[in-house]
C-alpha cells in the first residue's frame, strides 16, 4: 500500500506538471497571457447522455463540478492522481472528519510527503455520470488546495481522453 500511495504522488506531480506543459505549449494560453484586459474564460462542462465534456480553463486544468452524497464539491480532474483526493474542508461537508490516527498513510507529492486518510465514497457524480465505491484520501487542507478526480474514479469509466483542449469522460 505504501508503494501505491508513493506512485499514487509522483503521478499527481506528473499530471500537474504536464498540465502546465500543455498550457505553455498551447497557441490560446500564448495569446491570453499577453492581453490581461480580457475577461476571464468560464469554463462549463458539458453533458450529453452519458458523457462529460470538460474544456480546459485559463491555467491549463480541467475543473469540473461534481457532488458526493447529493452534495455539491469541485474538482480538477487529474489522470496522474491515483485516488480521488479530498481537503478537509471539502471532506468535512460530506461528513467525513478522519481523527489524527486515521492519517496512517503516507503520500509524497510536489510539495513533500505528508500523511493522509484512506476512505471509500459511496457515490461520485459528474454530470449524468455516476461511480460508486470510489477508493479516496483525505490530505490536511494545507498540502491539498483543491480535490482531485483520480484514477479511482476515472478508471470506473468506459474511456476518457484529452482531445482538442477539452477532456471528455465516458460511461
């Protein structure tokens, strides 16, 4: 389990850093960058039967609103993540309040190694896709900023992929 939560971090490190790299690389983000007087872009998901269409916002990332338990929490979908992530703060809604003893895992990401909380989600919904028992950490809302939709998750689908700036997720 160790290893798994070691990979499970080198692969968010890996997923945020060619998110930057993508962004740098694109024509649009170029050309956004030099004119800051231009509002900033909404980024909307996009459902049609049982997929999600995502486009990706002004940083490079894919952020999407879900809901767990019926309650309503934000994502930034990373496929370098192994396991959906949660900050406390956003754990907290659900109910989950994990007690210092339960941070028994150990997780290294960009920022360091930390200790988390392993728990299972009953229900994630995007959109009109939904997955159930999706494996989950809890990180200290210091090391983590924003939730992350992970392999635990994504790889419930059918498929999703990158394509022409916007992730698409299918079940």
């Amino acid at each position: 389990m160790r290893n798994l939560m070691i990979l499970a971090a080198v692969l968010v490190g890996l997923g945020t850093y060619m998110a930057q790299m993508a962004d740098k690389m694109s024509p649009a983000s170029a050309s956004a960058s030099t004119s800051p007087q231009k509002a900033p872009v909404q980024t909307v998901a996009q459902a049609s039967g049982r997929s999600l269409d995502i486009p990706r916002d002004a940083r490079g990332h894919f952020q999407t609103d879900g809901r767990i338990d019926g309650q309503r929490i934000n994502f930034m979908v990373d496929t370098g993540a192994s396991l959906v992530a949660l900050n406390e703060k956003s754990a907290a809604r659900f109910g989950l309040r994990p007690s210092r003893s339960d941070y028994n895992a150990t997780v290294t990401t960009a920022n360091g190694t930390i200790k988390a909380a392993r728990t299972r989600l009953a229900m994630i919904e995007l959109g009109g896709l939904v997955v159930r028992d999706v494996d989950a950490v809890v990180l200290p809302d210091e090391a983590l900023s924003e939730n992350l939709l992970g392999l635990s998750f994504l790889s419930k689908l059918k498929r999703f992929e990158y394509a022409n700036g916007r992730m698409v997720l299918e079940q």
